[in-house]
C-alpha cells in the first residue's frame, strides 16, 4: 500500500502505523536498530530529527521501503493518447516484376 506524504509531519502517523502493524513495540524496533526505545519514541514525535539515510534504515527495520514518484512526469504520460500497438507489416504482395509497390 502506498502512503502518500506531502508533508514531513504525516510520517509521524505512517512511522508509528508501521511500527504496529509490524507486531513491534519501540524498544523492540530500537534493538533491531541499535537504538533505544527512548530515541525511537523522539523519531517518531519528530521524524525530521533523522536524515534521510536513517529514515530508509528504519523503514527497512519496518519491511517498507521509500518511493519517490515525479507526478509532473506521471502527468505528462497521462496526458499523451495511447498507443495503437505495433504496426503490422503490408500485406501487400510483390509485383510480377519483384518490386514492390510505391
């Protein structure tokens, strides 16, 4: 499942819901960290206390991983008609003379 975030403070309610989800108490997802429970209790208060590397560890720890999605991009491919598929080759047969038709 996709968790859209627009704003750093949303990744507090998607950190915790993680956390739980995945049957873990903080002090048991610090472990698995090398950190105590007390700094995870801080990271999930505040997830811009930690740099990006650390988000992705935690969220590693958490089996969820980060995507990074241009929605200008997406915009543009939405936009565009779609595809007719593959062109298929003529049909038609050569002249008696072996050349094709122009």
């Amino acid at each position: 499942m996709d968790y859209p975030l627009r704003l750093a403070g949303q990744l507090r309610e998607h950190l915790r819901a993680l956390r739980k989800r995945s049957s873990l108490t903080q002090a048991q997802l610090g472990q698995r960290l090398g950190l105590g429970q007390v700094r995870i209790a801080e990271i999930e208060a505040d997830p811009g206390l930690v740099s990006v590397e650390q988000l992705i560890r935690i969220l590693s720890a958490l089996g969820a991983t980060m995507v990074l999605r241009d929605e200008a991009a997406g915009a543009e491919e939405a936009a565009k008609p779609a595809s007719k598929g593959p062109k298929k080759p003529s049909s038609k047969a050569p002249s008696k003379h072996g050349k094709g038709a122009w």
